[in-house]
C-alpha cells in the first residue's frame, strides 16, 4: 500500500534538485547518486511519487524510467509558506557538534542554515579550508535531507 501526501505514516522519499538537471519546466533528471538512493535504497519503482526541493519550493513528482535515466516528472508544485521559514545562524562549533547540529537543523525543517564565526568560537578554519568544508556541510545537509 502507497502512502499520498495528507494521509500520516511515513513521508516520501525527498530529493534535492540542486544536482539534477531541468529539461523542462516540469521534468527533472536525476543524477547519479540520487538515482541510486532512490532505486536501491528507498525501493522506488516507475510511477511512485517523490517530493522534490527546489529553491523553497515543494515539488510532487512522479518517476519514471527512459534510456536509463531516472525522470522526475512535476505533478503538483507548492510554494513554502511565507513567513513561516526557520532560519538558523550556527556559532560554529567543534567539528562533531557542528555537524550533528547541521542534520538536526535539517531534519527539523531549517530551509536555511548560516554559519557565523563568534567571537569566543573555538573553532577557526584557515581561509584555504573553507571549500572543503562548505562541501563536506553540504553533503550533510543533502544526507539529512533524505531523512526527513
């Protein structure tokens, strides 16, 4: 038994569409490792609906399979509400604390997460590191996301 929008138990499967590629307004191709989550580890089959983030949009889309590629094809899309974002400014912490606090914040639903340097923080990464870290943040974010 599938589980729609609006009927409680377990969400559904949740991407982020900053990796796919648009090839129309209303389908998405999904990359590589978000093909294989969906395939393999959350056991979506051709037809099961997914939601999709987009730049603080929620997007229902239906998956379908072509030439080897998974499609996401736009079926219903909503705007977040106004007003009702949670944005988080994160001191940064120790290394551990600051990613756990990064998949908390996600998972609880902050649509934005900024990392501010305090005065008193522990923590200082040399301006060279930064790249590195920022991905590293990201691909946290992105996993946690799956999780929500």
């Amino acid at each position: 038994m599938k589980l729609l929008r609006g009927t409680g138990g377990v969400s559904q499967p949740r991407v982020r569409l900053e990796k796919a590629e648009r090839k129309a307004p209303d389908r998405w191709v999904l990359d590589e490792q978000q093909s294989h989550h969906m395939l393999h580890v959350r056991r979506c089959v051709e037809g099961d609906r997914i939601e999709g983030l987009w730049q603080g949009k929620l997007l229902y889309l239906r998956l379908e399979l072509n030439d080897g590629l998974l499609y996401g094809v736009v079926e219903e899309e909503i705007s977040m509400i106004p007003g009702k974002n949670l944005w988080l400014l994160l001191g940064l912490l120790k290394s551990d604390a600051f990613e756990r606090s990064l998949r908390m914040a996600t998972e609880s639903g902050a649509e934005k997460i900024i990392p501010i340097i305090c005065e008193r923080s522990v923590m200082r990464i040399d301006r060279k590191r930064w790249p590195g870290k920022r991905n590293r943040w990201m691909k946290i974010i992105e996993e946690s996301t799956k999780q929500a």
